[in-house]
C-alpha cells in the first residue's frame, strides 16, 4: 500500500470517528437547547406578568435616614378634683292597687288554686266556685281556664221560699250551702234526718258537701212551736228604805 492510499485511509478512519463523536453528543445538545429554550420561555413569560421584577438599578439608591422626633414630657399639673352635686330625688309615693267591683274574666297561671284566687281578689271560695259552674265536690282547675272574678261583696243566691202548705211528703231537690249540716235541712223543711239519709242513700250524716244535690220530703213533721223563756217575779213586798236623820 501506497502513502497515499495509507492516508487516504486515516482521512476515512478519522472522518468516521467524527461522525460517531457528533452523533453521540447529538442528543446532549438537543437537550441543553430544549432546556434553554425552556429557560428562556419562562423568563418571557414571567417578564410579561411583573415586568417590574426585572428592574435592575445600576446605581445604588439613596436611603432615607430616620429623624428623631422629639418626646413630649409630661408635666405634673394640678387638677382641681370634682365635687359631688348633690341632686334632689324623687321619693316614689304608693299607689293603691284599684280593687275590681265587678266581674271580670282571669286566666288560671301555674301555681294557681281556687282557694289563692278567692283570697287574691278577696272574694268567697263558694261564690266563686259556684259562680264557674265548678263541681263543689271536686272543683278542679287547669293552667289556661278561663274563671269568672265575682266582686268583692257577691254572695250566693239565697233559696226561692217554697210555697205554704204543700202536701206532706212532697219532695224537692235542695242544693246543700256552705255550713250546711243534715239537721239544719231537716229543720229548714220540717223532715227528719233519718229519712233525708233514705231518700239519697247515704250512710254517714256528716259526708254531705257545699253543691251535693239532695232530695228531701218536706212537711213529715209538726214544727214545735219555741217555748217562751219564762220570766221571772218578784213576789213580796220589798224592805222599806231606812235613810239617816241627823239628830238636833
């Protein structure tokens, strides 16, 4: 082999070692230009949103110096200190609670019973458990009833007066009052207690109550007219007076 061939075959070899140098390095290049490339676009992009933040000052800036500010101090004074003033008060004067003369609609609150109410408006417990229409064996209430107040000074209807003379035997229906005992009925109508207990089948005399319903026979007995109190007399003559006579 010639020299010229021997070099025309290193000029090969050489050119061949190049290309495969450049085709390895190929994939480097390309990325570091992608990179740039990306680089470059985020620079761009983040120029566009604050171009502020790439001021660059080339020359320093002056800053500023703080002044002092002069302290104020404070300085004792003296403050006269205040006087009381006497004010005049108005003393509240009591007003008297106005008392209700006539009926008038309450409302049962918690707490409340027949008897509270009663002395509260100052009126008769029987009154005004007649007056609602109240059972007076049980006169119950409830929170939310609506009561009728009677005035102070009401009282019970009294009894329409039966006629004279009525048969014996004649029954009536008779509405028992406050303080109300059998004997006193049996007297009021001229009948006996016995038969009272009979006609309503009751067992014991003192198990009646203010509003019991009973019925009773008028007239079974002669009511015994009062025997007048006697009086007494003095009978006799009576001592004559002896009076002093001065002697002369």
């Amino acid at each position: 082999m010639t020299d010229k061939e021997k070099e025309k075959a290193h000029d090969v070899i050489t050119s061949y070692r190049k290309r495969q140098q450049a085709a390895k390095q190929a994939p480097l290049i390309l990325g570091l230009s992608a990179l740039l490339l990306v680089i470059g676009a985020a620079v761009l992009i983040f120029w566009l949103v604050n171009p502020r933040g790439f001021q660059i000052s080339l020359f320093p800036t002056a800053t500023s110096t703080p002044t002092e500010t002069a302290t104020p101090t404070n300085t004792a004074t003296n403050t006269p200190l205040p006087t009381d003033t006497p004010t005049a008060t108005n003393t509240p004067t009591e007003t008297a609670t106005p008392t209700a003369s006539g009926p008038f609609p309450y409302t049962v609150q918690e707490g409340d019973t027949l008897i509270g109410i009663a002395e509260k408006f100052n009126v008769d417990f029987f009154v005004l458990v007649a007056i609602n229409n109240l059972d007076p064996a049980n006169p119950l209430i409830r929170i939310g009833d609506q009561l009728t107040i009677p005035g102070p000074n009401t009282q019970l209807p009294t009894a329409t007066p039966l006629p004279p003379n009525l048969p014996r035997g004649t029954k009536i229906e008779y509405i028992v009052q406050p303080n109300d005992t059998l004997a006193i009925i049996a007297a009021k109508f001229n009948s006996t207690v016995e038969d009272i207990l009979q006609e309503n089948k009751l067992d014991d005399p003192n198990k009646i109550f203010f509003g019991q319903k009973l019925i009773v026979r008028v007239n079974l007995v002669t009511p015994v007219p009062p025997t007048p109190t006697p009086i007494a007399t003095v009978t006799g003559t009576l001592p004559a007076l002896v009076t002093a006579t001065p002697t002369p």
